[in-house]
C-alpha cells in the first residue's frame, strides 16, 4: 500500500517568532507547475465547485466574495449537498458490498471529524449513526435529535460522567478500551437498571501506512486491548450480567489509501471473531474508518466502493476458510463523508517574496487565519490545494507558501503551491478540503477568535455556528472588569 502524498512530513521545531530551518523541499516532487494557476483539480474541491464568468469561485451556487463580504473571512464553508452526497455514497457502498456476500452493513459518521447539530442532523437524515468520543460530542449529537441506539461512544479514557451520561441516554454501543473501563461501565450500567452492549477495541498489529501520529493499530499505543488479551476481557464482559457483548472493534489509522492494510487487518481480527464464538455470540464487527480523500492532484483515493468491497469480500473469504458465519459489519468514516464537502476563505493581508537559492524565489502569502483554524499542517505536516477566489488571473504561476499571521514559524496552510505571480492583499484566497478536522481541532492561539461555519446549498446560505469574537475570549477572563456588570460594582 503506498503511502499517501501529504502525510509524510515530519512537523517542525519550532520556536515562537523564530524562523526555522526544516528539511522540507522548496518544491516537493509530487507538485508541478500547472498551466493554468486558475484551475480547480476537480478530485481536490466540492463536487459543485467552480468559476464564474469573472472567474469568481463559487460553492453551493454562491460566490465567495459574496460569502466573505456577509460572514466575514476567515470562513468555514460547508457545501450541504456534497456531505448529504457522500454520506449516501458511503451507506450505499458498504451495504451493497456486504450483501453481495450474503451479510449487512451499518455506518456510523466519525463525528471526530467535523461535528455541529446541524451535521448531524444531515448525516442521521441519511441513514448514518454518529459515533462520538467525548461527553461533549455526545452532548451535541443528543441536542441534534440523533437516536441514542444509533450513536456510538469511543475513547481511551472516558470520564465516569461521561459513562453515566451515554448508559442513562441509551447508547446504542460503547466500545471498552481497558479492563477498568469495563467494570466502570458495568457498574454504570446496573446503577441505571439497564444492560449496556458493548464492543472491545482491539489492535490487531496492523500499522496504516501513513504519518505516525494517525497510525492507531499497531502494539505500542493508547487505544485498546492487544489480541492476546481481548479473550479474557470478553470473557469478563459476559460474566456481568449489566454488560452485553456485541463483538470487537478494530481501527487501524487514518486517511489510508487501498485496501491492503484493511484486508490484513481483517484476517487476524476475524480469527479473533472466531475462537469468541466459542463461547457465545459475535454479532458484530466494526473495522472503523480512515479512508483517505484528495487534498492535491498527487493524491489518488480509492473509491469507496472499491474500498467497500475489498474489505468486505477480504472479511468474508476469512470467514467462509474458518466455517463461520458474516457476521454484521460496521464502518466509521469521517472524513471521507465530510473533508471534500468544506473549503476556507482567507483574505489575503501580505503578499512578501524570499529568495530561497540562486534560481528560485517564492512568494510567501501571508493570509489572516492560520493554525488557530487549520492545526493539520503544524500537527501533521498535511498538505492543502489553494486558489484565488476572488478573480481570475492571466499571470504566470509562481510557487508559493500561504502562511498564517500566528508567531509561530510553523504557521503555515499550504506548504507549496503554484498560484499566479499577481496574488496581492486583499485578494480571496481558499483552501480546498478542509471540511474534516480544521474546524474540530480550531483553537485560540495568540487570542485568535475561532471562524463561522457557513452551509451552503441550493444557492443560499446559513450560519450553522457563529464565529467567535473577541468579547467571547474576553468574557472567560474572571479577572478582566466589564463596564456595568456585578464586577465593576464589587
């Protein structure tokens, strides 16, 4: 399986307001010159994505001038058709590929990825559960009118409440991460009168091909039971009589191309699947998520149905050499529903060529968000696609970085890219793919509000959460006096 383009950098050393050296190439191999700087790499933006007569960039039937004049930039823009789309194509796909071989399958959307009510609500409308991994994720989905039975509740370290919380809602599954975790759902579960089903999370020592902080499979980490010992946790687990066993869960990374890791991970999981049945029923197996999507023109995803019925047909083929039943299968992507649907809007604010060796120059493109609003390039080292989306242009492409207004070296969105040599301040600039994990891991790095989320469809647009204002961040500071409040009196 080769390994994704984008996922390979290792993330800087950085020193706040200190410029850096890394071993990154000023011009990455996978990266060519395109001949039109203008062009939307269609696998990389929203399906729906593209200019206008005056080459403005428009999503969801809107321009975005027109959304960065009325929400203000930067912008999280989210095409509603495109998620509903995909969170269909994704059902559609595993359902199929498991019938064809005599089973069902079930989806969850990985919420991790990018959650609101408003996601929710769409991804529930079709045919997904939610799978949640905090108290607080929980929280949203139940607040969105999500079924409790179709919600799932991950996590390596659940805090009690949020075990109350999930066994009192009705959970459909909590996947049990720890012997601990076990006999603190049980007793959650018998305090409330009720008996909890329950997955045990294996690591099937499959390690993703991808960059080490997504691989989740492998021995030497936080999430789960080694193979060796899930036996005797699924024994516990059925000797509580407030505990129902459903079956195991299994993970082994994320944004993974092919199916050659899934299918290897399917094998031993499945003989795991097997010696279990000797005591007792294994309905289920869940082979989590971490398909991968573009986020340049060097990345080339499987489809998902391709995807769907390599894993499938690989679970089944072990199953039928063992003489076992399929049991049901079940899925969690996240960004694979959700990434491609969302762009940002950047205002351009500086535009500051450096020379970076006797024949190459590159502009860097200093825009007014940055990693408070996109952690992935500091955490990850990912790589992202980015046009001007305010015009067009018939300037020659030049490589750029676009860089963040954050004092920090490694505040960087997009590590290199062509965009034409006459970008300026204050021209639009966005970002392709950022639908999956830029709003859920936003921060306030150096008191930087956190943007709006925009939905867009069908030609209008809503504000699905509003942004942040500086009053906000203010408002949490017990020690700042506000004019008219109990605070200035005392």
């Amino acid at each position: 399986m080769a390994t994704p383009p984008g996922n390979t950098r290792t993330p800087l050393d950085w020193c706040p307001c200190v410029s850096t050296a890394s071993d990154r190439p000023a011009v990455p191999a996978w990266l060519a010159a395109p001949d039109d700087a203008n062009a939307l790499v269609p696998i990389v933006w929203p399906e729906g994505a593209e200019r206008d007569q005056d080459g403005v960039l428009r999503v969801g039937g809107l321009a975005a001038d027109d959304l960065a004049a009325r929400f203000g930039t930067p912008l999280y823009v989210l095409d509603e058709d495109g998620v509903r789309a995909r969170a269909r194509e994704v059902l559609a796909a595993f359902r199929d590929a498991a019938s064809r071989h005599g089973g069902t399958a079930r989806v969850y959307y990985a919420g991790k990825a990018f959650l609101s009510s408003e996601v929710v609500r769409w991804v529930s409308a079709e045919g997904l559960g939610v799978d949640v991994a905090s108290g607080g994720e929980l929280a949203v989905a139940l607040a969105a009118g999500a079924d409790p039975a179709r919600l799932g509740l991950h996590g390596n370290n659940k805090l009690l409440p949020e075990i109350a919380q999930a066994v009192g809602a009705g959970v459909g599954s909590i996947v049990v991460d720890s012997r601990v975790e076990i006999e603190r759902v049980a007793e959650a579960a018998a305090a409330a009168g009720r008996v909890q089903t329950v997955l045990v999370r294996v690591n099937s020592g499959v390690h993703a091909e991808t960059h080490d902080f997504l691989a989740t499979a492998h021995e030497d980490q936080k999430f789960g039971f080694a193979m060796t010992d899930a036996a005797a946790a699924v024994t516990r687990i059925r000797e509580l009589p407030s505990l129902r066993f459903a079956g195991l869960h299994c993970h082994i990374g994320s944004q993974i191309f092919g199916t050659a890791g899934f299918a290897e991970s399917a094998a031993r999981v499945v003989e795991l699947h097997a010696d279990l049945l000797a005591g007792g029923e294994v309905p289920l197996l869940n082979l989590g998520g971490g398909f991968g999507i573009a986020y340049t023109a060097a990345d080339d995803p499987t489809p998902i149905a391709h995807l769907a019925e390599g894993i499938v047909a690989a679970v089944a083929r072990e199953c039928a050499s063992r003489g076992i039943p399929l049991p049901e299968l079940a899925f969690e992507p996240g960004r694979a529903v959700v990434g491609r649907a969302g762009i940002t809007l950047y205002r351009v604010g500086t535009v500051k060529p450096v020379r970076v060796s006797d024949d190459l120059e590159r502009l860097y493109v200093s825009v007014d968000g940055g990693m408070s609003d996109n952690a992935r390039p500091a955490l990850y080292g990912a790589d992202y696609s980015a046009r001007i989306a305010s015009r067009r242009s018939d300037a020659a492409a030049a490589l750029a970085r676009v860089v963040g207004r954050h004092c920090e070296s490694g505040d960087i969105v997009v590590d290199a890219e062509y965009l034409p040599g006459d970008i300026e301040p204050g021209d639009l600039l966005a970002v392709a793919a950022t639908g999956a994990y830029c709003f859920s891991l936003a921060s306030n790095y150096n008191y930087v509000p956190r943007p709006p989320v925009v939905a867009v469809a069908g030609g209008e647009a809503r504000l699905i959460v509003r942004g942040e204002t500086v009053d906000d961040l203010l408002s949490r500071d017990v020690g700042i006096v506000r004019p008219g409040t109990s605070e200035e009196s005392a």
